[in-house]
C-alpha cells in the first residue's frame, strides 16, 4: 500500500488542503479542550474580535464572552459536554479588543478520540451583528410607531380643555425605555424673562417622580437653562450625557439622577411654547438617530394638537368677538334673502337705534326699506338688493325716512352670497349712518361762498390749492411775496416758494391738518421764516388744501438766541468745572514750586563773602524749576479766561481790557488759527471801554473764528490774521482783518440777517454774526463790515468809551516801618490734603491746623474755637463752605468774622449769592502768597472789621 506524502512539519497535502480551505472561512473555526480553553483558532477571530489568534490561543473562551452572557453561556457548554445534547446552537456577544462586542451565531458539538474520550469541543462562530442591529432597529421602529399610533389615538380623545399631556406620555415613556417623560411650557412674564413650568410627567417604576419639585416651577430659562432655549428655540434637539453638560445644568440635572437626557421642542406657528423630555436614570444610555427622529414626530404630533387647541380657541373668540362686534357696532349689519321665503334673515339691534324699527320688524316684514327709503333713492336700493354684484364694492348713499319723519342717511357697502351653481341667493351688507357727515358736508357747501370775504379779510398769507395748484391767493400772501395781482399766482404751485421743503410741503387733500415750520421766498430772493399751516376743505364742491402762512421770523430769532445762550450757559458751566478742578492741584504746584525756589536760592546760592564755583548740577535744578513755574503759571492764565467766559453776570457793565479780551480769544481759538493763517497784533494805545467781559469775549471770540474759517488750510505762511485797536472821534475801535475768500456783494446785506450762512450743513447756524451785531447794538455801539472776493474781510467793532473820571491821589505818607507779626493760630478747611499743606507751608509763621472736610473743621472749632483765623474752601463735597460759616455763627458767635474763603472757581448760584452778602474776604486759587499772608496777619494783628 502506497503511503501518503508527508512535508517536514509533519501535515499532509490533503491536510496542508484542509487547513487553507479553513483559513479562507469568513466564519470563525474553533476547538477547545475539556477546560473550554481555545486550542485551535482560524484567522477569521481576528476579523471579528481584533484579538490576534496567537494571544488568544491557550485562554478561557468566556474571557472573550460579555460578562452579560458568561453564566448562560456556560450553562450551554455544561449540556453540551455532559452530552446531554449533541450539539448547541445560540447568541453571544464576543468582546471585541476596542472595548466593545460583536453578536454571533455559535454552532459547537463536542469531540472525542478514537476510544471515545472527550477531548473538548469543536464549532463555528458566525457574525450577525449588522442582522442584530437590524432586527433591533426593526423592532425599536415597530415599538415606537406603535406607541405614536397609541398616543395620536389618546391626544384626539382627549375632551376639549382636558389634560392634553399626560396621556401621550406613557406610551412615549414604555417604548423609548425612559426613566422619566415630562412635559414644560414656557412662557415671558411681565419683566421679559422666559420661563419655564413642568405641567405633566409619567415615570417608570422605581423612579422619583419630580412635578412637585418647586425648583421646577417658575424658573427661568436664562442663565440656567439658556444654551437649551437658544436650541429650542431654533428647532433643534438637546441631548447627551449629563456628565458633559456645564456646571449651571448639572446643579439642576444630577439631584434628579439624570445620566443621560433628549430635550425636544414644542413649537406653535414657529414659536417655542415649550419642550419635552426623556430621562435616563439607570444607564448613561445615549439616543440613535432613528429614535430622536422618533421622538421628534411624537413631539410634533403634540405640538400639532396644541396649535389645532390654539386655533379652535382662537376661532371661538372671534366667533365671539364677532357676535359682539356685529351686535354693538354702530353700523347696521343685515342679511337679505331674495329665495323664498324672500326678506331679511339678519338685522343687528343697532337698526332700531337708526331707523327706529328694530330686528322683528325686518323679519316679518320684507318690503319695509322699500316704504321707509326716500322716493328718489327707491331706484339705488333695488340695485342694492337685487342686483349687488353690478356695484363691484362701491358704496351707495341712501335715504331712509323714519317712523318720526326725520332723515337718516346710510351708506351702504354689500356683497353677494352665492349658491354652488353661482346663483345670487342673498346679499350681505353694511349700512353705515352717515346723515351728521353728509349735514356737515352741505354747510360747508353754504359756507364756500363766505370763505372767499373770510380770507380777504384774514391778516396772514394764505393760499388755496387744487390738485397741487393755486386757484385762490389772499391779497396778503400776493403783497408779502412781491407780486401786484393774484392773477400771477394762480396755476402756479405754492411749494415754488418754499425752501427747504420735500415735496411741495404741504397737505393733500385726503390727508390730516399739517402745520410746520417752512421758509417762504419772496420774489427778490429774501426769505422769511413762516409757520405754515394746512388742512384739506372743499372749495368751490372740489376737494382743495387752504395753507395758511404765520410770519414768526422774530420770533424765531428770539429762540434761536435764547437757544444759543443756554447752550452758552451750559459751555460756561463747564468751563467752570474745568477751572475749579485745574486750580486745585494748580494751587498746590504753584505753591510748592515757589517753595522748592526760595529753599533753593536760601540754601544752595553762595553765602556772603564765599568764592568758589556753584555745584555744576544746582543751576540746571534752578533752570528746570523756572521752567515749571512758567508753565504752570501758563496754565493759571488759561484757567482765568475760561473763567472770564464762564462768568454767568452777563447783564453786568463794568470797564472792560479791549486788549485782555483779545488776547484771552486769541488763547482760545489759537487752534483755529495755527493750521491756516499767521496771527499779527496791532494794538494802539486805546481806553477801556463799557461793556460786559464775557459778552465781548463772545463777541471777538465769534469773529476771530469766522476769519481764521475763511482762510483755506494748509498756507497758514501766505495768509494772516490781523488784531488792531485804535481811538476814533472819542470811540474805542477793534478790527478783525482776515486774507481770507472773502464775501460776495450780493450777501454782503444779509450777513447779519437771522439764520443766514455761507457755511456748509451742519458747520454754522446763521446765528453768530446776528447774535453779535445784537450784542455790539446793545452795548450802544456798532458793528460793520468791508470784504472784497479773493482777498479777503476786515469786521470793526465800535465800542463807547467810559468818560474819565479826575483821579484825586491821596498824600504820600511815610513808609512805616514793618511790624513784628505776632503768632497767630490759623485753620485751613479744604478737601484737598495737597492744598492744606500747601497753606501750611506759607504760613509758617503760625500754629496752622488742617480739616480735609467741613465736618472735622466743625469738631475742630468745638474742641477748641480760639482759632485767629479760619481758611475755608467755598466748594466742598460734604460740608460746603456756607454751611460750615452758618455752623459757626449759630454755635459759635463772633468766629464767623474771621473766616476768609479760598476758592478755585465753579460757584453755584447759592454760593455766589452767599459770598455777594458777606463782608469777609476771597481767595482765589492758585494763590497769590502776598495776599494770604496779608489776609491772616491782618486777622492775627487787628482782629476782624467791626460788624456793620
């Protein structure tokens, strides 16, 4: 007997064939020993598990089975290898090494030796987890159409206003596997805030139910739940683990158990009105697509019956509405049959208001319009009522006699009702008293006669207009505009007058009465500023607009200047506040900077009869020094002219500087003039003139800007600014002169008019120049002007002079020699520490105290109140300075005299009044040291004045 081929590994061709025909299986080949330990594996386990055959080989099967189905696999393999079966056949799910499993089909038998001894077991494993999922899918979809079915069928039976949402739950709850199923509506409360309420909830046994948890009540969808409603609100679905959710929703979600959640929304007419939700308490169990897109139909499906609940209540209120509405109308609403039985099915109760027969007379009566309409109308009312297709919605005008005789007009408004074949079997309609309109309109058609004498006779300009032209113009209006006869107004349109009008600026003649504020152009080009005002009238029986033109350019004028000087007012505030807050850290830097100077020059210049050289550093500290005290006085002047055009005393006349208040300008509108022209002064020597400061100052301020404005940017080294003063025949003369374009002739007669200005939108008013030629006027003075184009203006501004009074010199009497200031004890009052050291420092001479505030400068003086004398600030946050005074000179008679008040600016008009009718002394910051130190020694030395 031949014997069969045998390779060097032991294996046979027809083994070496059996062993390829195995590994090319897609099912899974396996054998175990009797220990259910893998001894034989094929390639497809990898395929299926991801283990490799070679780590896998030599351990338990069942460390590969899910723990799930380890027991009831194992109690398979029992009857298997007790034979008490032959062969097994079940489903297992085999872990896989990514950490999750694969469903297959096992197939195993046992195998035994030649002698019939088990050896283990031998089989197959096939991968059906694609058909598991498949199957499950199937199954899931079949669970929750049935519940959708279930639920559609509870949401339609549910009553009209019965619980809708507490049956639909419970089918939703058991075929989704929930742990609990609730339902919020969410609405805004009176703030504006979106809210939310559970209103319904099913859970599954075991589970706590959460509708009486009040957190869940009321509560606010932002900050808490706001990235659900900004979801919600855009139709989309929120769900999840919880555990990935933010720290907000967590501290609302865990204390319920929630692991995992899918919020969906429940919208109506495109609005959120609320949401449902499904938990899960046992398993972090996450949501498919098939079953959120599940959910989400059930969830349409109560949105649907919520909308189709909104709708039926809806339609009842208008019902309801509607029967109101047609029973306490003030129209007649009727219902006219032409089928037999022919005659009224429906008249509203206002009928018996109107025509003085009510419902039940209609209705056993269907010839009663015909008796009660007036003879020449009985014509239209047949057309009404037989024939209302033929009016196409037009409204009819009729007249109905009433039972009293009296005449009652109705306008009708109907529509026919038709059959399925088209037929006209009825006829809605509408009739409307109109008899007070129509009286109305028929005086007015008496009075068109006498309008024409009313408007002659009407002292105002005023015009009539047909579709947009003038048919009528008052002998007013055709004199104000510079024409001789109406004639040549008529035919032509009154917005040709107008200036700055859109449209023709006036009403049409269905319109509402309009009246604004317009510029009426005369014929040589002047204007006037009118109040214009129109309504709609019939004129002649056509419809036609009367405008009616008011003359208010002086008043105009007037509010414009009370306007701008409440704006001035509102600057001069301001500039106020700004120099109040810049003097006090000013007075304490000017202060001190004179301080480090004089302990310089005391301490560091060479002593008498020393020769050497100075510290090379010591006179560069001086330079620095004198350049602060430069700059900082530098600042004093600014702070003083904003000070001089904050004064609120502008009626006040007094002899004013020409020359300060130029140059106080000239600091104002230096930045106007840097960028376009070179500024050149030409001041001669001139007297002081009557006026008021800060009036002039606004004055020249005006001016000097219009010049500098005239000149072009960018060739300030071409152009100049001229400032020139001079005396002419006893009169002080200013002149503005500028290189600048220059004005035309044809407006050089109206640059002083109201309103009126070269400048473009939103650059000048029209006001500046008439408001200062007011001023200048005002002063007893005058203002002109020369300008030629291309080269540019000079403005003069002629001023009266004070007469001078003879100056009577008191007799030079001798120096005394200086007296020895005695030690005196002084208070300073001031908010700011800065400036009480300040005070501190010149004071030297004397025992100086110091209070940040008028209440510890109260306690001060009432622990001890000998003080010689007392430096109160005027402007204090809690105590001002008046309060401090009348603190004083209630509880402390006497002291109050000793008081010398400091101030860096910014009086209210209380405090200004207060210091206007006291004797004692003022102090403005920054201060001049000569004046403090005398104002105190005088106190020291003599004590204050004696009381008037």
């Amino acid at each position: 007997m031949q014997m069969p081929f045998t390779r060097p590994d032991g294996t046979t061709p027809t083994e070496r064939r059996f062993r390829q025909v195995i590994d090319t299986l897609q099912e899974v080949v396996f054998q175990t020993d009797t220990a259910r330990t893998w001894v034989f594996l094929n390639p497809a386990w990898t395929e299926v598990t991801g283990f490799p055959v070679e780590e896998s080989l030599g351990r338990s099967a069942l460390d590969f089975v899910h723990p799930d189905d380890r027991e009831r696999t194992l109690v398979v393999c029992k009857t298997l290898l007790t034979r008490e079966r032959e062969f097994v056949q079940h489903e297992v799910r085999y872990l896989t090494r990514d950490g999750g499993f694969r469903w297959v089909d096992v197939f195993a038998r046992v195998t035994v030796d030649e002698d019939g001894t088990l050896l283990g077991m031998a089989g197959t494993l096939n991968d059906i987890t694609e058909r598991k999922r498949t199957n499950d899918a199937l199954a899931r979809r079949e669970r929750y159409l049935t519940a959708l079915v279930d639920m559609q069928q509870r949401l339609l039976s549910v009553p009209e206003g019965g619980d809708l949402y507490s049956p639909a739950l419970a089918p939703l709850g058991q075929a989704s596997g929930a742990s609990r199923v609730y339902v919020f509506e969410t609405y805004t409360n009176a703030q504006g805030t979106l809210m939310c309420s559970q209103r319904a909830e099913w859970c599954a046994p075991g589970v706590t139910a959460e509708i009486d948890n009040p957190m869940l009540q009321d509560l606010p969808m932002r900050p808490i739940l706001g990235r659900w409603a900004t979801v919600l609100e855009r139709g989309e679905v929120v769900t999840g683990r919880v555990a990935t959710f933010p720290s907000v929703e967590r501290d609302l979600l865990e204390p319920q158990g929630i692991l995992t959640l899918l919020v969906l929304p429940l919208r109506v007419q495109g609005r959120l009105v609320g949401f449902v939700g499904f938990d899960n308490c046992f398993e972090a169990r996450e949501w498919d697509r098939l079953e959120v897109d599940l959910l989400s139909a059930a969830s349409g499906a109560i949105s649907v019956s919520l909308e189709r609940r909104a709708s039926e209540r809806a339609l009842r209120e208008h019902e309801h509405r509607f029967r109101q509405l047609a029973e306490n109308a003030s129209d007649v609403l009727y219902l006219y049959r032409r089928e037999a039985p022919r005659g009224f099915a429906y008249v509203s109760r206002v009928a018996h208001a109107k025509l003085g027969l009510g419902p039940e007379a209609h209705y056993t009566d269907p010839e009663l319009w015909y008796r009660q309409v007036h003879p020449d109308d009985r014509a239209a009312l047949e057309r009404v009522l037989e024939s209302p297709q033929s009016l196409d919605g037009g409204t009819v005008e009729l007249r109905f006699l009433r039972p009293d005789g009296s005449l009652l007009w109705l306008e009708h408004v109907v529509a026919p009702v038709t059959d399925t074949a088209g037929r006209v079997v009825a006829v809605e309609g509408l009739a409307r008293d109109i008899t007070e309109r129509r009286e109305v309109e028929e005086a007015l058609k008496r009075s068109e006669a006498s309008l024409r004498a009313l408007m002659e006779g009407f002292p105002d300009p005023a015009a009539i207009e047909r579709d947009g032209h003038i048919v009528y113009a008052n002998a007013v209006l055709v004199t104000t505009l510079g024409f001789a006869r109406a004639e040549e107004l008529v035919g032509r349109r009154l917005s040709e007058f107008l200036a700055d009008v859109p449209g023709t600026g006036v009403a049409s003649v269905d319109s509402t009465p309009l009246t604004s504020e317009r510029r009426l152009v005369l014929r040589d080009g002047r204007t006037r500023v009118v109040e214009l005002a129109s309504l709609p009238l019939r004129f002649d029986g056509q419809p036609a607009v009367v405008s009616i033109a008011r003359d208010v350019t002086e008043q105009r004028q007037l509010k414009a200047r009370l306007t701008l000087a409440d704006r001035l007012a509102s600057v001069g505030t301001l500039a106020a506040g700004i120099a109040h807050e810049i003097n006090n850290p000013l007075a304490f830097v000017v202060s001190n900077l004179g301080f480090l100077s004089d302990e310089f020059r005391h301490h560091l210049s060479p002593g008498p009869g020393v020769r050497g050289v100075r510290p090379p550093d010591v006179a560069e500290w001086q330079e620095v020094l004198g350049e602060a005290c430069e700059g900082a006085e530098r600042v004093r002047q600014i702070v003083r002219q904003l000070k001089t055009f904050s004064r609120p005393d502008e009626e006040r006349m007094t002899p004013v500087d020409v020359h300060a208040v130029l140059d106080s300008v000239v600091m104002m509108a230096a930045n106007e003039i840097r960028h376009r022209a070179r500024l050149r002064r030409e001041y001669g020597t001139v007297p002081e003139v009557m006026g008021n400061e800060g009036r002039l100052c606004q004055v020249f301020l005006n001016l000097v800007v219009n010049a500098a404005q005239a000149i072009p940017e960018g060739s300030a080294h071409e152009h100049e600014v001229v400032l020139a003063t001079r005396v002419s025949g006893g009169q002080v003369v200013v002149e503005v002169r500028d290189t600048g374009i220059g004005i035309p002739p044809e407006v050089m007669g109206r640059i002083f008019d109201p309103f009126f200005t070269t400048k473009p939108v939103g650059v000048g008013t029209g006001l500046g120049l008439s408001i200062c030629h007011g001023i200048i006027t005002g002063l007893g003075g005058d203002i002109q002007v020369d300008s030629t184009v291309g080269k540019g203006s000079t403005f003069r501004v002629v001023l009266p002079a004070p007469r001078p009074e003879p100056v009577v010199r008191p007799p030079e009497a001798p120096l005394p020699a200086a007296p020895v200031v005695p030690r005196g004890r002084v208070l300073v009052v001031d908010d700011e520490p800065a400036v009480g050291r300040v005070l501190q420092r010149l004071l030297r001479g004397h025992d100086v105290e110091v209070a940040t505030s008028g209440r510890q400068a109260l306690e001060r003086m009432s622990q001890a109140p000998g003080f010689d004398a007392v430096l109160c600030d005027v402007m204090m946050p809690d105590l001002a300075g008046r309060d401090v005074y009348e603190a004083v000179r209630r509880d402390h008679p006497g002291l109050e005299r000793r008081f010398v008040f400091v101030s860096g600016g910014a009086f209210t008009a209380g405090a200004r009044d207060f210091l206007e009718h006291i004797p004692n002394p003022l102090l403005e910051k920054p201060f001049d040291e000569a004046r403090v130190r005398g104002a105190v020694e005088e106190l020291v030395r003599h004590g204050p004045p004696d009381a008037a």
